[in-house]
C-alpha cells in the first residue's frame, strides 16, 4: 500500500462558472458628471430659441452669456472636469469663447432694430 497525496480533480467543465458574489448596489460604475458642455449648448440653444420668438437682442445676449460660462467653466475647471470644453491649450480655449461672448454681445448691442408697430 503506498501513501499517495490525492491528485486534484479536473475542474467539471458541466458545472459552469462558480458562483461568485451576487452584483449589488455598490457593482454599478461611478457616475461621470455631467459635460459641462452641455450648459452652455443648451444656453445657445435657450438663446436661438429667443431669437426665433423675435427677441432677437435678448436672445444673442443669452448667447454671449452661454459662450461666456463655456469661458469660465474652461478656465476654473481641470482639464478630466472640463471634458468636451477642451479643445486646445487653456489659454487659447478661454481666449476664443470671451472674443466669441464679445463680438455676439458687441453686435446685439449696435444691431439697430426697428420696431413694427
């Protein structure tokens, strides 16, 4: 009689994978905040709607003053925060959306509107 250590089984391969622990509330990804982007398309969009309703001064103003958050928000925010707002270096990003706010704000100012009534 010989004393052999026993030989480990062969994994069954009927018996399909091993039960592991049940997903739970904790197993979801973290949620990634929201773009911040998307304010300033939706106060673009909010100030074309303006424009569209025949507010066309109040409407560019809500424009500039979207443009002008997306400068901010580029400014103040990292780069993984600032997400689709980065585009190239900080400083250029910031530059063109303050000139972009300007140059709206600057035409919905001078632009003579003549009222119809």
């Amino acid at each position: 009689m010989t004393d052999a250590a026993p030989q480990p089984s062969a994994p069954d391969p009927e018996a399909g994978p091993e039960p592991g622990p049940e997903p739970g509330p904790e197993s979801h990804p973290p949620r990634r905040p929201l773009d911040p982007l998307y304010a300033v398309v939706a106060g673009v969009a909010v100030g074309i709607a303006m424009v569209s309703m025949h507010r066309l001064r109040e409407g560019m103003y809500v424009v500039a003053a979207a443009l002008a958050v997306g400068a901010v928000l580029r400014l103040v925010l990292r780069p993984r925060a600032a997400s689709s707002l980065v585009v190239r270096g900080r400083q250029v990003d910031v530059f063109v959306l303050a000139v972009l706010a300007a140059a709206i704000a600057t035409l919905a100012a001078i632009t003579p509107l003549h009222s119809t009534g």
